[in-house]
C-alpha cells in the first residue's frame, strides 16, 4: 500500500451557520447551512431546517431536514495497491476519479408526557444518499479488478418508539428501533445496519 504521490494534500475548510427564531410560545423555526470548500471537490453548502411545535405543555412535535456530504477518504482516493501480472489486485485500490457522496435526510418526532411520571416518544426518518461509494469488480485497465468507484444510490428508512418511567430514583427507559436499508440500484435489502434494535 502506497499513497499516490501525485495526490497531494486534502483540505476542507468549512464554516456553519445557524440561526433560531421564536415565532410564538408554540413555534420555533431554525435554519442553518454548512458551507465545504474542499480542495478536491470544490464548494459544497448543506443546508439544515427545523420546525419545533409545542401543541400544548406537555407535546412537543420536531421536524427536521439536512443535507450533508462525505468526501471520499485518503483510503477510497489515493490508495495504490499494485496490479498482478494478470492484472488483479489482491486488495481494493484507490480512484481518484470518485465524487463525494451526498446524503439527504428528513425526520421527524412526537413527544409527550400524558403523565407526571410517564414520557413518550416516537420518531421516523428517511434518507437518501447519492454517488454511493462501492467496490467495483469491473475490471479497469488503470485501477485492476477491484477499486472503489461510485456505483448507484441507496435509501433508509427507520422509526423509534421510547418510554421513560420516573418512579422516585428509579427511572426505566426501554425503546426500540426498525431500520431498513435498500440498494438504490437493484431494489435489494442491505444489510449494513441491524435492523432491529432494543435498548433498557
């Protein structure tokens, strides 16, 4: 494994915006925006906005959007692995022709607190990312038979249920997660994140 020499040096230099604004007792908004300047990939802005509703005292109703994106590491874009005679690589190389990846995500939450002692709460999500960062088994002559390479898009969709019970000390939180990943290309179920999920 070598780095390629040509690659250089990779910088990001970013900043963040935000700012609140308290509409009325029940309505919050909030906007915000990171701003990239990435010496491989240009200016990148991800916006980020949020809702807050207080329906009543003890409801609250959050709605969020964020768009981020993940710029390829030095592994993914710089790696020389060195090709086989017959022109395999033992290990995935480097591509330096990758794109970042974007992710865009919207989700949303409810909370109460029906009693005294009692909180509820339940939450959704879904993202879709792009530009996806694979390893490609298509053979190129530059890069043998096995490089990172940005191959399609995929999707995940999730929800959360918790319940938190205060009994003088004592405090019991159990909640417990679906999340379903798809392949944005095939349609097939992938399975990089548990898809059930218990905690207490």
């Amino acid at each position: 494994f070598r780095v390629d020499p040509a690659a250089g040096q990779i910088v990001d230099l970013f900043a963040y915006v935000q700012h609140t604004w308290t509409a009325t007792w029940w309505l919050e908004l909030t906007g915000g925006a990171r701003i990239d300047q990435h010496n491989y990939f240009g200016s990148f802005v991800s916006p980020r906005a949020g809702v807050l509703l207080l329906p009543s005292e003890r409801a609250r109703v959050k709605v969020l959007y964020g768009r981020a994106f993940r710029a390829p590491t030095v592994r993914e874009l710089s790696v020389l692995v060195g090709l086989e005679d017959d022109g395999e690589n033992c290990y995935t190389a480097g591509n330096p022709g990758l794109s970042p990846e974007t992710i865009d995500t919207v989700e949303g939450e409810i909370e109460g607190d029906p009693a005294p002692w009692l909180t509820l709460r339940v939450a959704a999500f879904g993202s879709r990312i792009a530009d996806e960062i694979n390893v490609s088994t298509r053979t190129s002559p530059k890069l043998g038979s096995h490089y990172y390479a940005n191959l399609g898009s995929g999707e995940v969709v999730g929800a959360e249920a918790e319940s938190i019970v205060e009994a003088g000390p004592v405090e019991v939180d159990l909640s417990g997660s679906w999340t379903r990943a798809i392949d944005g290309t095939t349609g097939n179920v992938q399975f990089g994140f548990p898809a059930l999920m218990g905690h207490g």
